[in-house]
C-alpha cells in the first residue's frame, strides 16, 4: 500500500521534475530580468555604486525627454516602413520560389544567402554601399541621375536603415510564405482556371484567402522585430545623423552602457517591453484561436 | 506546344536568376573589393567586379587585425556551448509539455509562449547587472549561459515530440523503463531529425550574434568574431573598405559553409516549423 502511494507520488512529480532545469533557466535569465526592469524604473543605478531609490524620478525624466521621443518615433516610423514591405516582398519571393521548375532548390538556398550573414557583416557591407561615392551613386551616375546622400541626409538615412532590413529579413519571412503555398492544394487553383479566373483572380480569391494566417503570423512577428531593430542601426548610422536614426534600443544601450545610467536605461526599457507585451498578447489570441480551430 | 513551353521556362529562370543575382549584388561588391590591392581605385565609373590585379593582401592583412584563429575558436566555444545547452534544456522542457498531462501545463506553455517576443535588447540591462552580480562578465560561460535556452526551442521540440506515436512509451512502461529512460531511451532517438534541425537554425543564430557578447566580453583573447569585426569597423581601419570587405568574408565563411552543407535542414526544417505553428 505504502509502495502504491509513493508510485502515486513519483507519478505526479515526474512532469515538474523534467520542467525544473528548464524553468530555473527561463526564470533566471528571463523572467527575473523582466521583472528587474520594472523594479530598476525607481531606481538610480551607474553599477559603480549600489542601486539609490529615487521614486518617480526616471519618469519624470522620460516624459520630458526630447531624445526618448525622438527615438520613439523613430522606431514607430521605421516599423511603418519596415513591416508593410515584409509583408509584400517576401510574399512576391515565395511566390516566385513556388514554381515547378528545374534548380528550384538551388534558387531557393540562393535568395536566402542574406538570411546567413550576422548583422555586423549585413551593417559593414550596406555602409560602403551607401558611401556617397559608393555604388549605388556609382550606378545613379551612370544612369545620369545625381547622387544621394543614403546616410548623411536626415531625412533619409531612416529609409537606408530600413532597405537593409528589408534585404536582410525578407528571405525569413519567404520561407513562412513559401511554407504556407505548398498547403495550398493544386487542385482548388485547377478549379478556379477552369471557371475562367485569371493569374490575378487567382491570387486574390483563392491564393490570398488561405494565406491569411501565414500573412497575420508575418505582420505580427516582423512587427515585434521591427520594434527591437538594433544591429543595422548600431553599425551603420550609430542613430546619426543628428538622432535620425536613433531607435529605442540603441538609445537603451546608450543610456546604459556609454553613460552607465542602468535605472533611466530600465525605464526606456520598460516602455519597450510593455509594447512587446501588447504586441505578444496579440500573438497568443492568435495563436490559440487557432489551435482551437484546428 | 513543346516549343511554347520551352521559353516559357526560360523566361522564368531568367527572370529568376536576373532578381537573384540584384538581390546578392551587395555581398558579390563585397567580395570583389575584398581581392582589390591598394593600387586600384574602389570608387570609378563604371564600377568594377572583377579587380584587375586581385590581391590576397587584404586577407592577410584582416587574419592578423581579426586575431582569427584566437576569435574563430572564441565563437566556436561560445556558440557550440549554447546550442548544446539548448538542445539539453529545451527537449527537458518540451517533453512533459507535449507527452503529459499535469496541472498547471497550459499556463506554463502559455507563458513561454509568451517570452517568444521579448528578444534581448529588452532585458539587456537587468541582464547585465545579473551576469555581474555572478561575477561573470568578461567570460565564456557569462556569455553562452543566458542563451541556453529559447522558447522557440520549446516549441520546435514539442511540435516533434507531439508527432510520436503514443503507444511507444507504453511499450517501454510495460518493459518497466523509468520515465526519464523512455525519454532519454526512447523518445530523444525518435525526434533526431527536429534536434538536428534545431542545432543547424541556433548554431547560425549563436554564430551572428554580437550585442551580447560585445557587452559581457571586455578582454580581447576571448571575443568572437563578431565582436572582433565590430571593433574593427569602429577603429583604424574603420574606412579601409578593402581590409573591411576581407574582414568581414572570413567571418561570414564559416557561416556560409556551414549553410551550404546543411541547406536542406534550412529550408525543409523551417518550413516544417512554420506549418506546424
């Protein structure tokens, strides 16, 4: 009898056991960090010297923050341009990627090579690109068009930074895309031919419709990534010229490690994270709307 | 008709390789400035791809500056160390999730679920002051430890696990194997193939990162490349194109190679992934 109750006992044990490592890592590293940001908002904190309660005094700082706007605004303007583009190009890849043809593959691993490069390689190879005599205004040239100032002009360098992550991340999104084309079955596209639809019918009653979810997963996701864009930003443009390009991370990382300033860095943060919270509730409704459907 | 379909083809794969060969132009200029000796002009018109006295001196020169052979075994150290804590700690994680049922389960799934979308540039600062409070900024383990496990990983996991057949770990019950036998016996050997692919995905992951250990690393003998080649385009040789365009080819070879061998895991692997979701 006393055996059975210890089986009961083992048995009820065994799934939190093989979660423990997992869950003391995720809450280590994860959680207890998501939680210290908001505990470091009421704090001033240079890491030298131990963390000194100063209350309400990052926030105020924060709302009257010229530069925290601007980098705000910054991020949401870039996630304007980022995050419909990811949408469309990537679908205009997949689509082109999800022919019968010969070498299909071999395109395929080809237009996902920039998918392979970090971020810094990414960031070094669009900076020479983009030099006023690089070779884009080479080729404008040429073309007998004058040149553009990509990275000096204020204006402007928000949309160089954004074309580098839309070359970089569209072979990601492709890929989700290109997976979602290969469910849709051959035979629904035969039966809208032989009703008469034409290429574009096609693609918009019947294609589109049942892209919907892929097309809501990649507007969600390329959204979340457009709010954290940080290495493009950081090795290109380093948020010039005159804060052009000053997105919310990198001023994060400013704030934090060139001036030490970990509690004003917290509260930024903070913002950044409650953002990334809406955002991923989002994504869960989905998510499990889903699951329940299927 | 067979005519017809002929160029019909034709124009699809020139099409095809017309857009891919724009879309891979900037890594091609890359490369091309990478082999070009100083005696040759990186900015004429009409710009030149094949140099006409390519050089190797670039190389030697971004060898030496990137330290490469030190920060080559750096990046392999940090990033073989995550991905094998991540395969450790995630199929753990993902077993019970997929194979159990226990109270508190969907809350659990949910909330990791939910740390899907907070990357590290987030957390970055509490981050930091835990690693030091540990008293592991400047080393190895500070870097990879915190990257040792990810809720994709979970969830690319758990998608595999949910694919096995169920009477197999009844089969092992009956054998009287202990539950982390059936896993470790059973289960793991069964979902070989997803943690293949999920070593391949983080391993270029771990391989490109640079924010993370660029904060945690202050030494320069333990830096990766990343980091090195980040260093580099802040320093000296900042506007030297042609040491900067080799630099940064030797660090993404490593990247590309590993790619090519794999490319059926990259494609396929996340195309499963993505369908599954």
């Amino acid at each position: 009898m006393r055996n059975y109750k210890f089986y009961k006992y083992k048995k009820f044990l065994t799934p939190y056991l093989f979660l423990l490592p997992g869950l003391i890592m995720l809450s280590l590293y994860f959680f207890w960090p998501i939680i210290n940001t908001f505990r470091l908002v009421f704090y001033r904190y240079t890491i030298l010297s131990p963390p000194q309660f100063t209350g309400m005094a990052n926030i105020n700082r924060l709302i009257s923050d010229a530069h925290y706007w601007n980098a705000l605004k910054n991020t949401v303007v870039y996630s304007l341009i980022v995050v419909p583009s990811l949408i469309v190009i990537p679908l205009i890849f997949a689509g082109l990627l999800n022919q019968k043809l010969k070498f299909i593959q071999l395109y395929r691993v080809g237009y996902y090579l920039p998918r392979v490069m970090s971020l810094v390689v990414v960031g070094v190879i669009w900076k020479y690109i983009y030099q006023s005599d690089g070779l884009i205004n080479m080729v404008l040239k040429i073309l007998g068009l004058s040149p553009i100032g990509w990275l000096s002009d204020p204006s402007l360098a928000l949309v160089s930074v954004s074309i580098v992550t839309i070359w970089v991340a569209t072979p990601y999104y492709m890929i989700i895309y290109l997976a979602g084309l290969q469910t849709i079955p051959k035979t629904l596209i035969e039966a809208a031919k032989i009703d008469g639809a034409g290429y574009f019918q096609q693609v918009w009653h019947v294609i589109l419709p049942l892209l919907k979810h892929c097309i809501l997963t990649v507007t969600l996701v390329s959204t979340v990534n457009a709010m954290r864009v940080f290495g493009e930003v950081y090795i290109i443009t380093e948020g010039g010229p005159g804060g052009a390009t000053d997105v919310l991370t990198h001023y994060i990382y400013r704030t934090a490690f060139s001036r030490m300033q970990m509690g004003y860095a917290s509260v930024i943060a903070a913002t950044l994270l409650l953002l990334l919270l809406i955002i991923s509730i989002m994504y869960i409704k989905l998510f499990t709307g889903r699951e329940k459907r299927a | 008709m067979r005519n017809n379909s002929i160029v019909n083809n034709f124009v699809r794969h020139l099409c095809l390789i017309l857009i891919l060969l724009l879309v891979l132009m900037p890594f091609f200029w890359l490369i091309a400035t990478s082999f070009k000796p100083m005696s040759e002009r990186l900015f004429t018109i009409p710009p030149r791809l094949i140099p006409l006295e390519p050089t190797t001196g670039n190389y030697r020169e971004a060898f030496s500056l990137l330290n490469m052979l030190r920060s080559t075994m750096n990046s392999f150290i940090i990033t073989l160390s995550a991905v094998a804590l991540n395969l450790f700690f995630c199929s753990l994680t993902a077993y019970p999730l997929s194979r159990m049922n226990f109270p508190g389960r969907d809350i659990i799934l949910y909330i990791i679920l939910a740390s899907f979308m907070i990357p590290v540039q987030a957390i970055i600062v509490p981050l930091f002051v835990l690693i030091q409070g540990q008293g592991l900024v400047d080393s190895y383990i500070g870097v990879f430890l915190p990257l040792g496990i990810t809720a994709f990983g979970i969830f690319l996991l758990r998608n595999a696990f949910l694919d096995v057949p169920g009477d197999l770990e009844e089969a092992g019950r009956v054998d009287g194997c202990s539950e982390f036998k059936i896993f470790y016996r059973i289960m793991l050997p069964l979902i070989k193939p997803s943690l293949a692919a999920l070593a391949i995905l983080l391993f270029v992951t771990y391989w490109n990162e640079f924010l993370w250990p660029m904060i945690v690393l202050r030494s320069l003998e333990i830096q990766p490349l990343q980091v090195r080649l980040v260093n580099l385009s802040r320093g000296l040789f900042g506007a030297d194109w042609r040491v900067l365009s080799a630099a940064a080819v030797l660090v993404t070879l490593p990247a590309i190679l590993f790619f090519f061998i794999f490319q059926r895991f990259f494609i396929s692997g996340m195309m499963e992934g993505a369908l599954k979701e």
